[in-house]
C-alpha cells in the first residue's frame, strides 16, 4: 500500500491508472525525500518490493509516464528501456515537444 504522502498527489482514472499530479522533473512523477528530487515510480516500486538494483529502471508497462500504479510498474535496464521507448516513437514524440507515443 502507498503512503499517503504519495496518494493524495494522485488520481484513479476509471481504466485503472493511479496519475500523478504532483511535480514533475523532466517530464516524469518527481518529488522531493530526504532532500533530493526523485522519481515517484522509484518510490513507489521500492515501497511495494524493495530495492531498484542499481543497474534498473522503473518503468509504467501501461503507457501512461504519469500512471504510479503499482501493478503498472516493472525493472528493465535503461538500454532496453530506450530500445522500447524508440521502438513505441516515443522518443521523436519527446524530442518535438509532443506527447509520448502510444
């Protein structure tokens, strides 16, 4: 279960999404603990189940880069999670200052 720090800076959408509506640091769910700016999916997956490896990322498996949802989150490596974020669009999308591909 989240804290409630974390849930009152979030919306359930009827599809089963938990977004964030707190701050954001480069377009990603941020917030500030123990005096460093973070990212919330981090949190989040190390509340639930411990630890990010060193060599992980977080990542939303839905597609929403706001959606917290824990069941919506898992580990990958940032070398594969840029092959898939390149193989959705989403990097051109990002780069043009649109939205993430879906």
């Amino acid at each position: 279960m989240l804290t409630p720090r974390l849930t009152k800076r979030t919306v359930r959408t009827p599809d089963g999404h938990l977004l964030w509506t707190g701050g954001l640091a480069n377009g990603y769910p941020a917030a500030k603990h123990e005096g460093k700016t973070v990212y919330v999916k981090r949190l989040v997956w190390e509340e639930i189940n411990g630890p990010v490896p060193e060599d992980a990322v977080v990542i939303s498996t839905c597609g929403q880069r706001t959606c917290i949802e824990p069941f919506h989150l898992a580990l990958t490596t940032s070398g594969r999670y840029a092959s898939v974020r390149d193989a959705l669009g989403r990097y051109a999308a990002e780069a043009q200052g649109g939205e993430e591909g879906r």
